[in-house]
C-alpha cells in the first residue's frame, strides 16, 4: 500500500473555486504547488500559510483530494470593509480585523475608523489599536458584522473610538448615532432603524441611545 501510494496519486489536475480579487494563476503561484507531486505527501498546512501570507485577502482556504488525480482549493475572499490610521497612513481591513493593504486614501464606501491609531500594522496581520483601544476596535467591528446581515453597513460612514461612554457614529450622512459600548449591538441597530423610519428624509441631528428601552432625537 505505501508502494502504491507513493507512486501513483500524482497530481495531474488543481482546481481552483471561489476566487475574484484573484486570478486562479495567482492562487497557484502563492501555493508553490506543482503538477505531479503526490496527491497524498502534500502539507496542506504549508500551503493555506504561503497563501495567506502572500494573498491577504483570502479568508478561509479549503484543501481537498479528488482522487485519483485531482486536487481542490476552494477559497473565500473578504471585503475591505473599515479602513484605519496609523503613523504612517491609511489601512484598509476587513470587518474581522484582518489587515489588508496600506493605501493612500481610504477605498470608497468602506467605514472610517476614527480616534485611535494602529500599532505596528503589517500586512495580513490583525488590527492592534493600543490597550486602551482593544476592546472598543472589536466593538466596532462586531457592529459592521452586524451592520451587513441587516443590511445597513453602507449607511455607517464612520465609527469613533475615542469616546470612553460611548460609540458614536456617522449615519446616513444625517444622523450622529450614540449608544454604550457594552450595549447589545443587535437591538441597538434595531432600535436605530425604527427611530429613523419615523422621521422625515430631510431631518437631521443626533440619536442617542445611551438609555436602556429609550430612544432620543435631538435636531440638529
């Protein structure tokens, strides 16, 4: 049997699904795999690492075998979602906190972090905003999780970490949001929505939430 495994099981076919940021070829150039080795002596461990440290935008990597020759990368991309400071300029990141590229400007309709700078980002590395900011950066991010499933996350324009009561955010270009940190994120976005469909399209100002089962509008 171990005659046999060693040598036939090569690999003759790699698939690659899931990818649209990038190209099939660039996933196999980043996983050093190569045709004709053997479908059963390859490390997958070794693989998923070289392609996320060279592809940062790959969020799960799935490695399978098809015998008898085949082997399946199926991978899952994210989304630059928030994009934050450091010393040095802007960063964009995922609603995770995977760190994903260094850029100029922020990329249109991600979510400003604001109030806090990042320590020591690199590439493909998890957001790290201080110890006085730790806790607030994961709030945060929680609330753009959130924010997708119920499909408001476009309306959120930016987020501020520097209050130590209170989230406060920027909605819908009209709205100055504010509701404690430790607050349940789901209801809160929830009570948001209804408040906001009671007013008028052109109203503006600030909605506090800071209140357990109350809600307050105060005009700008």
């Amino acid at each position: 049997m171990v005659v046999a495994v060693t040598f036939f099981f090569r690999v003759q076919h790699i698939a690659v699904t899931g990818v649209s940021r990038y190209s099939e070829e660039e996933v196999l150039d980043a996983s050093g795999l190569e045709l004709g080795g053997n479908l059963y002596f390859i490390n997958k461990f070794e693989v998923k690492k070289a392609l996320f440290r060279q592809l940062p935008y790959l969020e799960e990597i799935r490695i399978n075998r098809k015998l008898p020759d085949t082997l399946l990368i199926d991978v899952r991309e994210c989304t630059a979602d928030a994009a934050a400071q450091s010393t040095e300029g802007w960063w964009m990141l995922s609603d995770n906190g995977k760190l994903l590229a260094q850029v100029e400007s922020p990329e249109p309709g991600c979510v400003l972090l604001k109030g806090a700078v990042l320590t020591e980002p690199a590439v493909g590395a998890q957001a790290e905003f201080g110890e006085a900011y730790s806790y607030r950066a994961g709030v945060a991010l929680a609330l753009l999780r959130e924010a997708e499933q119920r499909g408001m996350r476009k309306s959120i324009a930016e987020v501020d970490l520097s209050d130590d009561t209170a989230l406060c955010m920027a909605y819908l270009n009209r709205f100055t949001v504010r509701f404690p940190w430790t607050a349940d994120i789901g209801y809160k976005l929830e009570t948001l929505d209804t408040v906001v469909n009671y007013l008028e399209n052109n109203e503006t100002g600030r909605i506090d939430l800071m209140t357990e089962g109350k809600a307050s509008f105060i005009p700008q």
